[in-house]
C-alpha cells in the first residue's frame, strides 16, 4: 500500500531531510571531535561530593558540614563550597553569590555562573544545591577551569545549531518545493490548455536557462513540430479533398457525356477519356501514399547497394526519346568517379523521374536538360538541371509543398506532387531536395549524406 | 488452351468479374475466398496459375505464398493487392511472387499478365534463348543479337533489342506499358507519362519502316502485341 502524498510535499520533505541530515552528521562530527570524559567525570564527581556533604550534615550537622567543607576548600583550589541565603548571597564558603536565589534554581546537578569570594569575575561551574534548615542552602560544586568552560560553550552551540538546522531544513524543503511546483505548474498549465485544443500556448521561460527552462524549451520546440506536422496534415486533406474534386468533377463530366452521346465511336472515346482520369486518379493517390510512406521512413529495409553513375544513366537513356519529341536535348553530366552507395532503387528513379518530367513539361523550351551526378564533400548529388524559366527564390518553397502550384491554376496537367515526392524520397535517404537557380534555368538536386565512407 | 487457374479473392464482386471474365477465355477457374482453403487447394501443385489476393481472411496472401514455395510448388503465383506503393510491390515480389497488380486493375492488364505467367511454365523450344526466334517474317538470334526482317538487317541500341526481345518471347499476346516498363526497365512506379510508348514507337518505326505490312500493333486500351497477323 502506498500513501499518495502530492508530488510538491514529497519534494519539500525530501530537501527538507536532507538539508537536516547533513546539518545534524555535521553537528554530531563537532560533538565527537570535541567532546571526551572529563565533563561526565566532573559531573560525577561534583554529585559524590554532594551526596558526602549531605551525609556528614545528617549525621553532625553544621559545624561538621562546615568542618569538612573548610577541609574540601583548603585541599582543593577548585572546589566550590558554600552555605548561601534566601537570596543567593554566600554566608560561608568560598561563594560570594549565585546568579538567582536559589528557590528558583533546580535541585541536582547543574551548570552555572557563579561569583567567587574576592571581586573576581564569575566562573562557569557544575554544582548542586541541597536546602538546608534556616533558610539556608548548601552550595557544592566544581568550576569548569577554561577548557571545560570552552566545550561546555561548544556543546550549546552544537545543541542550539541542531534546533536552527530543523527550522532551516523545513525552509529549504519550503522553497525547494514552492519553485519545483511553480516551474511543473506552468509546464502542466500549457499542457491543459493544449489538451482544451489551444495550440497557441507555449511554456514561459524564465532566462535563468536551468533545467526547468531547458525541458520547457524542449516542450516549446515539440509543440513547434506538432503545430506545423498538423497544419501541414490539414493542407493537405484540404487540398487533396480539393485537388479531387476537379479530376472526379471531369470523371463525372465525361461519363455523363457518354451516357447522352448518339453515336458509338464518340461514346467510345469518351469512355477511353474517362479510363484515363480514372488511372490519373489513381496514379495522384498512389503518389501521396508514396510520399506519407517515404516521410514516415518506411521501406529503409528495401535499400541496396546502387551505382548512382548507372541510375542516372539508365534514366537518361528512358526519357532521350520523349526529350527528342519535345524538342530538347537530354545529355547526362558525370563529375569524377562516383562511389556505390546505399540506396533505394525504384524510390530514387521516381524521383528523377519527376524532375525529367517536370524539366520536359515546363522547360523543354529551353533546349538542354541535364541530367547529373556529383559527388562532394561527403555528398551525392544527383538531380535535373534545365534552362527554362526556373522558380523564384520566393516560390521554392511553395513548389516542394504537396500539391503545391506556382500558376495559381489548376488546369494544367500534373497534380502537383512531382517535387514533393522526390522531397520525400531525398528525406527517405536522410538528404533534402535543393532547387537552385541554374543561371538561367532551373536546377533540382537530390542531396543525399554518404556519411565517411566516400 | 484452357488452363486450370485459382482465384483467392474474398470480395464477392472482383471474384466474379475474375472468374466470369477468365472463364470467358477459355480457362477452367476454381475460386475460394479464404486464405487457408486457397492454400489446401493450391498445395497440390495441380494448379497452372494462382491468382491471390494478398488481403484474404484465413491466413493472409504473402503467407499463403510463403507457405507454397517453402512446399517447392512452383505454380505462378499472382498476387492481388489495394497495395499500391512501390516497396509494397517490391516486398510481394521478394515473397516469391511471379507478378504483382494493384487494385483496382483493367480486365486487359490481367488478362495480359495471366497470359504472360501461364506461357512462362510452357516449354516452348522455339524459344528457348539458344535459339533463333521467328515471328512472321522477322528473325531474332538471341545469342549474336542480330535481329532481321525479310532478310534485311535492323539496326537496333540495346533498349530497342531488349524491347523487342520481350515482344518475341510474348509473341501473339498483348504485352501492356506496365509490363514493359517492369520487365525490360525493372521499374515499378507509374510515369505517368508516354515514355514507354515513345520507346515502341521508335522500335515500330525500325520494324515497319520500308516494309508494307504491320508487325507490332498497338492493342487499344490494353497495350501492344507483336505478330504476324493483324
């Protein structure tokens, strides 16, 4: 069974025995370094004498007390011995007064200021008191001597800095205790409000950049990358919920063309039309699913050793004769020996693909389309460079978002999702995909790490 | 010409429209909709081609798969599947599939591939790749890679041969861009542009040009078939 005690009061308790801890093994090392024997064997002694003075007066009474006190006082230069008053005030002895009466003063054995006969300052001494008749009472004891007074000192000290160092502890856990739950009360707070569906809220930093801060920083920043994983999430259902609609609205249009059309050879067409959209429709979804797979990381189990010399190639070899029938010349650019590297095959062909593709649909004006590897400081970079009219820095990264389109329309064809893909495929190989100006034109590199060995 | 083919496939509506339409072809088709009863039929061996989805209840399609070549039953196997990333494809294949197609699929690409598959397990031996292959009057020789029409040699890059060399082995059935592109490119995304057919264009140009009768036709909403006969 467990006590469910709050996490702020576990806190203040644990700092609390702790700081009380260390203060008492502190204090009781003090003790053991300084203490020894004498004081008990003072104590004793002082309790001995007493109790043999008591003696000698139940069986003599005073004149034998005084007798064998004077003989006690004349051996012994640090017995203290004394009859005294009502008042303190030392009748007989070598007592001249006791700090308080000594009614108010307990009966055995105590420790205590006492004046001296002769004017000297008063000195530190053990005794103890026993009433005798007439309002009198026996003082017998022992003064300290200045090493005794010292540790007697020490000990109260010691005695004193134990009670300071309960009270201190309790502060310590107090405000250990009131800054961990503020600092977890602010985490918790944003935490609820992002649960209430408040995306805005961020965990306050203080400045003091102490681990409070530092694990809400962390939060902040994971909160960043939610915010923008969501955004990115709902653009997309939304434009794939949009960018549907249009090839759906022309599925639509066609079959309905069909089904109203008199003749067959046009009913025919219409319907090839419509088998058409249908694959396009298809093949746009196909492509997302690629891209959500590729981001997710899924597939790195497929990845083989490929020359990336040869990928280009082989590409460059399959869109020669589309790049012929568009007009433009589709050469292959290879700089240096080109190390094998770990890859996927079939993923980074698409990507290429994509950016042939892109280069032929929108730059085959320009003439020339490259297709090249190169390999630099511990990077592979292989992509498409062409001269058509390029991307404005300002737009690159509209270009890459997933259905993302730079002429505001939608009626050319392509679903937008060529660049994002090969985005994807170039995270797939923990590289990024670069759009750079070709001077003119525009050039796509997959960036890929090939880490040491190069 | 009627081959004995299983289809397992549990929905009711792409099962009948595969056994209807491969029955209509002269084929004798079994179906069951269960991974476990496809697996119990299949395991005899006495199958020509399995059609087999890769989501089934029972026990699922690569396991079925598994299950069949860890048996050394080596009837094609053709898997099915809603699928349709190319790493997907690509893990089917691994799994000891002959071919793999995404749903939803043309009747003309399944009938393609089904077509494909069942003559692989024929022994043919014109041909054989030793041998010279005839197609009309069209001569291929595999093994000097000269290839010849009318007794005319063409000149062909080895795109263009490898091309043609799998419209021979497939001669008199329709092979569809899909298949080119997978079996003489090895890629397994769509393009999703004309690439393949700019390809078969230049190589029927090669072989028609100057000659006056057709010999690789293009199938019209299937793909292409190379033949002597129209």
């Amino acid at each position: 069974m467990t006590l469910r005690v709050p996490t702020s009061l576990r806190v203040a308790l644990v700092a609390a025995l702790l700081a009380l801890g260390s203060n008492l093994a502190l204090i009781v090392f003090i003790h053991l370094r300084t203490h020894d024997d004498a004081m008990s064997m003072l104590r004793q002694r002082v309790a001995e004498e007493a109790s043999a003075l008591a003696d000698v007066y139940d069986s003599g009474g005073r004149p034998a007390l005084n007798d064998a006190v004077s003989d006690l006082l004349a051996t012994d230069p640090q017995f203290l011995g004394a009859l005294v008053d009502r008042n303190g005030h030392g009748r007989s002895g070598n007592v001249h007064s006791l700090a308080a009466p000594p009614a108010r003063l307990r009966r055995g054995y105590q420790e205590g200021l006492i004046d001296p006969v002769g004017g000297a300052a008063p000195i530190v001494a053990g005794f103890v008191l026993k009433p005798l008749q007439h309002s009198l009472w026996l003082v017998s004891g022992r003064s300290f001597g200045e090493r005794l007074a010292l540790q007697r000192t020490l000990e109260r000290a010691l005695l004193l800095a134990g009670v300071l160092s309960v009270l201190l502890g309790l502060l310590c856990g107090l405000v250990t205790a009131r800054y961990v739950s503020r600092s977890v009360r602010g985490i918790a707070a944003v935490a609820k409000g992002i649960t209430g569906g408040d995306f805005s809220q961020r965990v306050p930093i203080t400045g003091s950049s102490d681990a409070f801060d530092g694990l809400g920083a962390q939060i902040n920043l994971m909160l960043d990358r939610i915010v923008a994983l969501m955004e990115e999430l709902r653009l997309l259902t939304d434009s794939l919920a949009h960018d549907l609609r249009s090839p759906v609205g022309r599925l639509r249009a066609r079959v309905d063309a069909a089904l109203a059309a008199e003749d067959d050879a046009r009913r025919d067409s219409l319907l090839a039309g419509v088998v058409a959209e249908a694959d396009s429709l298809m093949r746009m979804l196909t492509t997302v699913l690629e891209i959500g797979r590729s981001e997710a990381m899924a597939s790195r189990n497929q990845f083989a050793l490929l020359d990336p010399g040869a990928l280009v190639a082989e590409l460059a070899e399959m869109y020669e004769p589309l790049a012929e029938e568009a007009g433009a010349a589709l050469t292959v650019e290879t700089s240096g020996s080109i190390a094998p590297f770990s890859g996927h095959r079939q993923l980074l062909a698409q990507a290429l693909s994509n950016l042939v593709d892109n280069a032929l649909g929108y730059a085959a004006a320009g003439g020339e389309i490259r297709l090249f590897v190169e390999q630099r400081q511990g990077e592979l970079r292989l992509g498409v460079a062409d001269r058509g009219p390029g991307i404005a820095e300002a737009d690159r990264q509209e270009a890459k978002r997933r259905f993302g389109r730079l002429d505001g329309s939608r009626s050319t064809s392509g679903a937008g999702l060529g660049l994002s893909l090969a985005e994807a495929v170039a995270h797939l190989h923990h590289g990024r995909l670069e759009l750079d100006d070709n001077r003119p034109g525009l050039r796509a590199s997959l960036v890929i790490p090939i880490g040491a060995v190069a | 010409m009627g081959r004995k083919i299983l289809v397992v496939e549990d929905d009711a509506e792409t099962a009948s429209y595969l056994v209807r339409g491969l029955t209509e072809q002269g084929h004798n088709v079994a179906h069951v909709a269960d991974g476990r009863d496809g697996l119990f039929l299949a395991s005899d061996g006495s199958f020509d081609l399995v059609i087999l989805d890769r989501m089934v209840p029972g026990v699922d399609g690569l396991a079925v798969l598994r299950a069949l070549r860890a048996a050394a039953i080596a009837t094609p196997v053709l898997i099915l599947s809603a699928l349709a990333s190319v790493s997907d494809r690509i893990e089917g294949l691994e799994q000891g599939s002959d071919d793999y197609l995404v749903k939803p699929f043309s009747f003309a690409e399944l009938l393609a591939r089904t077509n494909a598959l069942l003559r692989r397990g024929d022994t043919r031996p014109d041909l054989s790749p030793d041998m010279r292959m005839t197609i009309g009057d069209l001569e291929i020789d595999p093994l000097a890679r000269i290839v010849r029409r009318g007794g005319r040699l063409l000149a062909l890059n080895p795109r263009e041969y490898k091309l043609l060399e799998y419209f021979a082995r497939n001669a008199g059935r329709v092979v569809t861009r899909t298949m080119l592109l997978e079996q003489v490119w090895d890629y397994h995304f769509d393009p999703g542009t004309n690439v393949i057919d700019v390809h078969v264009s230049r190589l029927r140009r090669k072989l028609e040009d100057g000659f006056d009768r057709p010999i690789l036709h293009t199938v019209r909403g299937a793909g292409y078939r190379l033949g002597a006969a129209q």
